[in-house]
C-alpha cells in the first residue's frame, strides 16, 4: 500500500476484550481501522489510543449492529472516507445464558440479533465494495461451541453454528470476484465474558483442553491477522479452532 491508499480495516465489537486485540494485532501505518462500539461502552477512546500507540491509526462508532440502517449508515462513511474496505471482521458478540426450558424469548433473539444477524448486516454491505474492488478479506468469529454444543447456551450455540455455515456460504458466492470468508472460532478465552464464569464451571471447562490453559484474547488476534495477510490469500470458506486442543 502507498502512504496514499491504506489498508481499511472495519471490526465489529472492537472497543474491549478479543475485538481490541484483533484492532492491535492490525495495526500499522498502512492500515486504518474502523470499529464500532455499543451505547454507554467507554472502552472505545482507549483502544483507539493504543491503536495509536501502535503505530496505526483508528476511528471508533457508535454502532448497533443488529439494526440494518445503523450498519449501512456505518459502511458509508467508511467508504465515503477511504473508498474501500479491504478487511472485514465480524467479531461483535453477546451472550445471554440460560438452559432451554427457562431462556426468554428476548434472551433468544437478541443474541441470535446482535451474533448472527449482525453479521449478516456488516457482511452484506461490505461486500458490495468488495465486489467491486475484486478484492477482501472476510473474517467471522466463531466458537468452539458452535461444533461441539453447550448446555445453557443454545441462542449462542446457534448464533455461532449459523455464523459457520454462513461463512461457507459467502466463501462460495464470493470467490469468483476474488473476496475470500473464513472464520476463527475460539475455545475457553480468558475475558470479561468468561471471568464471570464460577470457578467450577472454569475448572470444568479446563479439564477439556489439552494444552492445560485458558487461551488470550491474543491467540485469536493472531489466527486472525494471519487471516488478514496476504499469506492467506488461498484459504476460503475454511473454520480455524483456536482452543488449545479443546475440540479437534
């Protein structure tokens, strides 16, 4: 890339936790990153900075992207910036835990909303760019639980599921215009949302994983700026388990 013609880079949920870490793990002088953040999320300044402490640049938005108007308003100022989008991350996610029988209809659908839909919303739309430039990168955060299931957990289970044939799917529709998909799907990472975990559900948790350790927001960060890299040019429509042998 010139100085001119960055890199533009759009992550979904990038204000904390793995979306920060994807931001860093992209960061540079040839790359701007776009990423969004949901209301009264006060992360977003700071992972801007340490975008900029890293040698890149970032532009942070508020951004629900389940709702198909705020994501479209969202790409069209990425474009109407940039011109282009060269990577898109779909890594927004929530969890709303609770076993069949008890789960609320709203517990159902606002994460297969926010999970599922909402990277349907970003993908759709970044791939009209895409399309045209002859040219992407799109990445899709899974997880292990959407191969292998989770009890207490079957709006998430089938929002990530869902995100995995979805990705398979765009890979196919998209590979004639030079636009590849895959997806990273994380085992047990340690962050805000498995620290509330109680300490037998994290002690049965590690008991899976083979390698004895939680994984880091940095060992997704890193499938996924491989992803990103030229070096991946020829893998499409493929699922990289990122879980210290959790599931194989």
């Amino acid at each position: 890339m010139t100085e001119q013609v960055k890199r533009t880079v759009v992550v979904t949920g990038g204000s904390r936790g793995i979306g920060r870490s994807i931001c860093l793990s992209l960061a540079g002088p040839d790359t701007h990153i776009f990423f969004n953040y949901f209301p009264a999320d006060d992360e977003a300044p700071k992972t801007e900075q340490m975008v900029s402490d890293a040698g890149g640049s970032a532009t942070s938005v508020e951004v629900d992207v389940a709702s198909a108007e705020d994501v479209k308003s969202f790409f069209e100022k990425v474009v109407s910036e940039t011109g282009r989008i060269d990577v898109l991350v779909n890594n927004a996610g929530i969890t709303r835990d609770a076993l069949l029988v008890r789960m609320k209809d709203k517990d159902w659908e606002d994460v297969i909303d926010i999970n599922l839909k909402g990277t349907f919303n970003c993908t759709r739309i970044a791939a009209k760019t895409m399309m045209k430039q002859r040219c992407g990168t799109i990445i899709n955060i899974a997880s292990v639980v959407g191969v292998m299931g989770n009890p207490g957990q079957a709006n998430y289970v089938a929002s990530k599921a869902g995100i995995i044939g979805f990705t398979k799917a765009v890979a196919r529709e998209l590979a004639s215009r030079n636009v590849t998909a895959n997806a990273v799907a994380p085992g047990f990472i340690d962050t805000e949302m498995t620290a509330s975990l109680s300490d037998k559900a994290k002690e049965a948790m590690m008991s899976q994983v083979p390698l004895g350790r939680m994984g880091t927001p940095e060992d997704v960060a890193a499938a996924v700026a491989f992803l990103a890299s030229e070096n991946a040019a020829y893998l499409t429509g493929q699922v990289i388990h990122v879980n210290g042998g959790m599931y194989m």
